[in-house]
C-alpha cells in the first residue's frame, strides 16, 4: 500500500486541540504518514512549531496568510525571514491572495505576498499559496518575482491558468471541493491534468469532503481524495498515491 502525503492540513488549528494526537493516529492508520502545515499569523508559528515535532511525518511551513490580514503587521515579514533563516522549515506560506473576502484591502494583500514570495526565492524553499478569484493576480506575482516554485493549494482556477502554473514551477493541490459531483470543471481537470504537477490535500479542519459534508475535516480523509481522483483518472488508487507523495518529496525535498 502506497502512503500518502497530506500537502495542506492545518493540524494547529484550535479545532485539533482536544483531540489532536487521535487525529494523527487516524490519519496514519488512514497511510497519511507524512503531513505539510502552513501557518497562517505570526502569532501562530511557535506553536505551529510545537505541534509539529510531537511527530516526524509533520513539517512545518511559516507563513502569512492573505485572510488574516488584520493581524499582520510590516515588521512580521522580518520576523518571518528569521524564523526561516532558524528554524530551516520545508516551505514559506501559508500566503497569497484573496479577492473573495469583502474588506481585504488589496494592496496590504499584495505587500506581504509579494514579501513572502521573495523570502522563498531567497532562501530558496516552495511556496504554498492561497488564490481565492484571484489566480490571475497570484501568476503575475509569480512571474515578477521569478525563480519560485510551489504550490497553489485548493485550486479552482481554469485550465488556462493552470497551464501558465505549471509553466512557471508550480503544482496544483486537489482536496475536498473535488469529491462533490457538481465540481465539473475541478473533476475535469483532475481527470487530465499531467500527473507530475498533482498534489492531494485536505485543509483540515475545513474543506470537508462529500462523504462529511458540513464536518470537521481531518488528514485522514486524504483517502476518499485520493479515490474520488484515481478514479476520474481510471487509475488505481495506489498508483495516484505513489505518484504524488513523490511530487510532495520533489517539491518539499521531503525524505522518501
């Protein structure tokens, strides 16, 4: 049985605290051994960090998140280089931009995206990336900064827009939104899309799939990810697991 890598949880969140450790054993006994977690706030990031070394298969990732914009502040994109430049974490993020939240002022958005987006360049680690009707913004900001790769997680932006991705370094994370029958153009692009640029994720504790709709989502419902997408592709499930845990460890340069 090939394991899986869970490419976006956020395993910190409030949501995991009474149940935290289950939530891990689940998700192992699941074969989700191994899992990405990007921050979202400064305020966060040590005990992101705490919680990431209770187990080996969680890697951190110290970010800033688009939404949490109230809380950032200039001097944290500072703070996040010192972080990085310490703690050595896999991935910058969780960062990017956010068009669909009214009251998100744009240019705030754009300064500290485009902050993080060259921390990664210059201590060359993947970026995870938040572009909610906003894909277009993210790829312009991609090409400005140049020599990036990454991820754009819970994609939902065309075929077009993916191809443009690609091109320039990034792979695309697929989670729950793919699982629903009426997702018609994200099923298509799961179905064909190059196998090489596909990574699974569950953003748990939210983006919950069919088969727990309206729940907490948690890391070990990577399976039912997993299979919705092997079989649009007419693949074995196993075979779509192998392929992209080996994406995750090009990417995140993760151990095998």
């Amino acid at each position: 049985m090939a394991t899986l890598v869970d490419s976006h949880s956020h395993l910190d969140a409030p949501e995991f605290d009474q149940d935290r450790a289950a939530v891990i054993a689940r998700a192992q006994a699941a074969g989700v051994m191994r899992q990405v977690v990007p921050a979202v706030e400064a305020a966060s990031w040590p005990k992101l960090r705490e919680v990431c070394a209770q187990d080996q298969g969680l890697h951190p990732a110290y970010g800033l998140h688009p939404m949490y914009l109230s809380s950032h502040r200039p001097e944290h994109l500072r703070e996040l280089g010192d972080w990085i430049e310490r703690e050595r974490p896999l991935a910058v993020g969780e960062c990017g931009l956010d068009y669909f939240v009214e009251g998100l002022d744009p240019e705030a958005q754009s300064l500290y995206f485009e902050g993080q987006l060259r921390l990664a360049r210059d201590f060359d680690l993947p970026v995870i990336v938040h572009a909610r009707r906003a894909v277009d913004a993210v790829i312009a900001a991609i090409r400005r900064t140049g020599r990036l790769r990454g991820v754009v997680h819970s994609y939902s932006g065309s075929e077009e827009q993916a191809r443009q991705l690609w091109k320039a370094g990034f792979l695309l994370g697929l989670g729950g939104p793919v699982t629903y029958e009426r997702a018609n153009r994200l099923r298509g692009l799961a179905a064909s899309m190059p196998i090489e640029h596909l990574l699974l994720e569950t953003d748990a504790p939210d983006q919950p799939d069919a088969g727990i709709r309206g729940q907490r989502n948690e890391p070990a419902r990577l399976s039912a990810v997993c299979d919705t997408i092997a079989a649009l592709r007419g693949i074995a499930p196993d075979a779509l697991a192998a392929a992209t845990s080996a994406n995750a460890e090009r990417l995140f340069r993760l151990p095998p």
